[in-house]
C-alpha cells in the first residue's frame, strides 16, 4: 500500500502524510500523540514548513504502522532530488513565457 509513494518524485512527504492521514481518518492531533511529535510540528511536516529528520520519520512510521524504515526521509529525499533537477534544468533553459509579448 505505502510502496506506491516512494516512487512518487514530485510528490512532498507532507503531503504523502497528509494523504495517508486522511485515509486512516487519524486527526493530526491523534497522530502528535501517538508519535510523541508536538501537534504544531506535525502540521510543519504536512505543510512543507519543516523537513522531516530521521527521528520524525521513524516515530511517525511507528505511529501509523508503517513497516518501511525512513519513509517519509526517502519520500523527502526524492522530492528533494527532483527540485534540484528541474531548477538545473530551468537555469539552462529560461521560461519564455515570462517575457511580454511587446518585445517579440
């Protein structure tokens, strides 16, 4: 069930737990206690606010008995990658679209 968003590279991890979340029907607040996160770091986490660490990964994945270790790391992890790789790309090739069509 979880695999299929570890592939996912331009998807954020907060919004993979956002989502997850939702499917459980588990509140934010719920999953603060069971993880032992504070509730507004959570809310961070799915917001985009805060990066998930090691610790918040492992506590949450225990929490919502998630059974793949750093998950919520390597799901940042790969958004990360593909940022970067597209910013790259987006330096090498500027967006056109932002020039005003008087100068052409």
């Amino acid at each position: 069930m979880y695999e299929e968003y570890i592939a996912a590279q331009s998807t954020p991890a907060g919004k993979v737990l956002e989502h997850i979340l939702r499917r459980a029907n588990v509140s934010q607040k719920e999953l603060a206690l069971r993880s032992g996160i504070y509730p507004q770091r959570i809310h961070d986490l799915i917001k985009g606010i805060r990066k998930f660490t090691i610790p918040y990964s492992l506590n949450i994945e225990k929490a919502l008995n998630i059974g793949i270790e750093g998950y919520f790391y390597k799901i940042q992890a790969n958004y990360e990658i593909y940022q970067f790789i597209t910013n790259e790309e987006l330096k090498q090739h500027p967006d056109l679209s932002q020039f005003s069509n008087a100068l052409f």
